[in-house]
C-alpha cells in the first residue's frame, strides 16, 4: 500500500510560470535554423497516413502533418507541437516530484530542472519521435506511482492506456513497462502483479498499438530490420557511450540530484511504496545496454530519480552555512541552463558549433537543406528540356529526399524518389521514365552506383555555405545516361533501411 498522507497542492502558478519561459525560448528559436532531416521526413510521411511506416508507428508524423497544417507550413509551424509536448512534459515531472510527496518548492525545482535539462530542450526544440516518446515515458511513470501510492489496481488500466499511446509513436516503450514490472516482482507489493486489472491494463495497450502491429505483421516485420540494422552499425559504440552520454544529456551537474532520487526512493520509508522505480531504473540500463540501443533511451526514467531527488536537495540546502550551499547550487543551475542552451538548442551561428556539434549533431543536420536543393536543381537544369519528362531525381537517403519534397517545387524540380525507408513504399517511377537519373548520393557511399545506372558523371556538389561539416556536405550530385534495367526491377535492391 502506498503513502497514506494527502499530497501536497500541486504548484500550479510556478510550474506554469516555468513552462512558459520555456515555451517562449522555444518558440523564438524555433525558425533559427531549419528543418530536421527527420522532419523533412514526417512531413512526407504525414501526406501518406498509414498505421505504420517501415521504420516506426505512425503517431509521429501524423502529429507533423496536423502542426503543419493549422501553425503554419514553416519550421515554427511545424514545432508547436514540440513546444507544446516539451511543456507536457515539465508538468509530468512536476507531478511525479508531487506524486512523491514534494511540496511546492520541490516541485518548482524539479520543473526548473526538467527545464534546463540538455535532452528536453533539444528534443522539445523539434519534432521526432524521442520528443514524444519522452512525454509517454513520464505519462506511464507517473500513473505508475499512483498505482503504487493508492495501491489502487485499477490505476494499471490507466498505466496501459499511456503505454498504448506510447507504442504508437515508438516501441522502446515496452522497455520502460518491463523495467517498472520487473522492478514490481523485486520491490513489490507483488500483490499488484496477481492483480486481473493488470490483465486489462495489458489488453488496453494490445487494443491501441493493435494496427500497428497488424501493419508490421502485413509488411514483414520491418521495423526489426531497421532496428537490428542500428544494433548492427551503432551498437558497440553506443554501449561505450552508455554512461557519458546520459551523463551530457541530462547535465553532469544534476548527477548528484538525480543520486539522492534513487537513495531516497531505496531507502527513505516515506517513499518506500515507490522502491520498485528505483529497482527498475538498473534493470532498463540493463536492457538498453544488452540490445545496444541509444545511450538517450534511459533519460525519462533519469528524469523520474531527478524529480525524486529535489526533496533531500532541498533539505541540503536548509543544513548549515545555507548561502553558501544555495550559492552554489544555483549557480549550478545557471551553469547547467547555459550549457544547455548552446548544446541543446540553436542559439550560436550556425556554422560554429565547435564541440558542440560533437555532443548534440542534430544541430548540424538543421543546416544547408536548401543549398543541397539549389545544387540538385543546377544538375537538374543540365538535361535538355525536352528529355526531362522521362527522367528521375533519385535520392540516397530520406533527408534528401525529403527536402527535395519540400523545396523541390520552387526551383522547377519534379517529386523525388528514394529507396531509403518509407520512401521506397512511394515509389518506384514508372518503367516509362526512360530518360536520364539525377542521382544525389549519400555522402561515402557510392561504390556500386554502376550496378543501377549507366554513363554517370558528377555535375555538381552540395555546400550549405557555413562550412558545417553534417552528414550532408560535400555529396556529390550525378548526372547518369539511365537505368541499367526498368525501375520496377530495380526497385527491390535499391530499397535500403540504414
């Protein structure tokens, strides 16, 4: 059984004072750079609504197409949503510092925290799955702890709505539910497991993620192929990366906060109800560590032992020589928001980001899409007008592809056509379009271009102008005499997942 005592007043006025602070920073460097390569892509996917896409469920562009839609066709139209999901997600955390007996200052300073979080204002400045799955993994957290405070099972029906949710934006959901039931059977109380509720909050999840599922199943199990394709080229590194990377994205200067959250949830008897969460918290390291996933995938549960510790860090800072503890600590935080601000969102011009592009890449990849269009478009204007009704603009990967999409029109470009995830489900061109391929290649890739197309030399190279050195700069753009055989024989071995 949970704690009995009543929960403090939920700390309306400073969390929706934090919240807002946070929504106008975002809000103003919203447009700053561009789009996301990612971005570009939801954006397409949104145009063919779908229960799945090879590479995820379906709720993330959907929620990009419907922000596009009523905000604005821009990137400050598109990111509302982020915006909106990363104020969500301030007040998740503020609720579970509550949830875990905070009283209003506690929760004003886990809101502060989640606020200058790295990973939440990085994810909150832009529209990606990990920026809703973040919102699902606090959602299902939080109703959690009720679950666990109440001990009321009923709540698991709650618990299973979220996660059902969740999974339709991104499976890695799943990980966090066997982390918080494996931390139940180790921690208890183990009588919420024998519960029938549990069953119905399992069916609740299995009932909303069901389309997906039954995509996936109808498709082929795609999206395991592009997750062991991850494993496979990235999954060494990022066990190596585990530890320093949480460490970065969350804030070095919130590990000891986040320490005292995980002690007090093992050991404090007022939060003992809650030992399971700290149980589970090793357990999905465990898991993220074992299938060499993302070093990120373990932030939102971080951000839970986060809220957690906000109690004793205040009760730190209440001891002895009091002014120069709070000097310090909020000079910690002031540090912690600055280094937040230059890693996580774009405020430095954009072709300096020195180390910090080291540490948060997806800055860079908001940079240059519409130079790389203008040198698709200068290869494009080197075919005779007469052949271009039968020729193809072929792109390697789906960022390219999907700025292309998105700028392609203005500079008198026809629609692309990619064999990089979803985008080869939208095509292939007909076997009518005879005529020459423009072909943007990845960059480093390349070797067996002959295989697929003929006579092809290069005719132009992108530059985005800010010497930034992303995924994209330096590709280079070919102009090929055609395909080695028909486009829907082609097709098949062009489509790639990574």
């Amino acid at each position: 059984m949970g704690e009995s005592r009543p929960l403090h007043a939920f700390a309306s006025v400073p969390a929706a004072t934090v919240c807002a602070v946070a929504a106008a920073l975002l809000t103003a460097l919203s447009g700053r750079y561009g789009y996301h390569r990612d971005e570009l892509y939801f954006l397409v996917a949104g145009d063919h609504p779908a229960w799945g896409y090879v590479d995820q469920p379906p709720l993330t562009p959907l929620i990009a197409k419907a922000s596009s839609t009523v905000f604005g066709d821009s990137p400050a139209g598109l990111r509302v949503a982020g915006t909106l999901a990363c104020v969500l997600l301030i007040l998740l955390v503020t609720a579970v510092a509550r949830e875990l007996g905070g009283d209003r200052r506690a929760q004003l300073l886990a809101a502060v925290c989640a606020a200058t979080s790295t990973f939440v204002l990085a994810v909150g400045h832009m529209v990606s799955t990990a920026t809703y799955d973040l919102v699902a993994w606090l959602a299902v957290s939080w109703l959690f702890l009720r679950l666990l405070r109440s001990g009321d099972p009923r709540w698991w029906v709650a618990v299973g709505a979220a996660a059902g949710v969740g999974l339709q934006n991104k499976y890695l959901v799943a990980m966090l539910v066997a982390a918080l039931l494996g931390g139940l059977a180790v921690a208890g109380p183990r009588g919420l497991l024998r519960s029938w509720w549990l069953g119905v909050g399992v069916a609740t999840a299995v009932l909303i993620i069901w389309p997906n599922l039954w995509w996936q199943e109808q498709h082929g199990w795609p999206q395991l192929t592009v997750a062991g394709g991850i494993v496979a080229d990235d999954g060494t590194e990022n066990r190596l990366l585990f530890v320093p990377q949480q460490l970065l994205f969350l804030s070095p200067l919130y590990v000891p906060v986040c320490v005292a959250g995980w002690l007090r949830l093992w050991r404090d008897r007022e939060v003992g109800w809650a030992r399971a969460v700290a149980v589970a918290y090793p357990l999905l390291c465990v898991q993220v560590i074992g299938a060499g996933g993302k070093p990120y995938y373990a932030l939102p549960l971080l951000l839970v032992l986060l809220a957690a510790g906000c109690v004793p860090a205040l009760t730190w800072l209440g001891r002895g020589a009091r002014r120069v503890r709070r000097g310090l600590f909020a000079g910690a935080l002031t540090l912690t928001a600055a280094m937040s601000l230059a890693v996580g969102l774009p405020v430095l011009p954009p072709g300096t980001p020195g180390p910090i592009g080291a540490i948060n890449p997806e800055q860079g990849e908001q940079v240059g899409w519409p130079e790389l269009t203008d040198a698709v478009a200068a290869g494009w204007q080197r075919i005779p007008a007469a052949e271009r009704a039968s020729s193809v603009v072929f792109a390697q990967n789906y960022g390219q592809a999907g700025a292309l999409v998105r700028y392609g029109p203005a500079r008198g470009l026809p629609a692309p056509y990619s064999g990089h995830m979803s985008f080869a489900d939208w095509g292939p061109p007909p076997d009518a379009s005879t005529g020459r391929v423009l072909l943007l290649q990845q960059r480093g890739t390349g070797a067996n271009t002959g295989t697929f197309f003929r006579d092809c030399h290069q005719v132009g190279r992108v530059d985005n102008g800010k010497d930034l050195d992303n995924e994209e700069q330096g590709a280079a753009v070919l102009l090929c005499g055609g395909t080695r055989e028909p486009w829907s024989k082609l097709w098949p071995r062009l489509r790639h997942f990574y």
